[in-house]
C-alpha cells in the first residue's frame, strides 16, 4: 500500500501480486485493479476488479464491492473489447 499510495502503481502491482502468490485474498485482487488502474491499464483492471467480485464477501466488502462494480461499469462504458478466437 505504501507504493500504491505514493502514486508508484508498477511498484505496487508488483507488490500486490507477491501478496495474492503468498496469500489469495479477495481484496489483494481489488487492490491490483486500483493500481492497474492508476497505470492506465484498464484491461488488466478490469479483470481483477471482476475477479474481485466473484470472490469477494458481501457482508464484509460492501463498500469495495460497490466500489469495484462501479468501477467495472465505467471500463466497460469508457473501453472497448473484443475476442479474438484462433
């Protein structure tokens, strides 16, 4: 946290992914869509603030919950994807 809180997101990225090898935590991954965010990566954000959401506890992580489904919504509005199947 103390990377991502002095704006060096590649630092905390790394960080958090040492975390989440370590210990897999809902939040850990919450944390890495914060950063890949704050790198101006909005794929790679995307996933982990879904990844987020499909482990994340409801009783325990309203406010990140609703923070990262926030967050999904305006990288799906604000970026396009698209699959490429081989």
């Amino acid at each position: 946290m103390t990377a991502f809180n002095a704006g060096r997101y590649e630092a905390a990225v790394e960080a958090f992914n040492k975390a989440y090898r370590g210990k897999q935590t809902a939040i850990t991954l919450y944390q890495l869509g914060l950063a890949y965010n704050g790198m101006g990566q909005p794929s790679k954000a995307l996933e982990a603030f879904e990844s987020y959401v499909s482990y994340a506890d409801p009783t325990k992580e309203a406010a990140q919950l609703s923070a990262a489904k926030s967050e999904i919504a305006r990288i799906k509005s604000s970026v396009g994807r698209f699959a490429v199947k081989v």
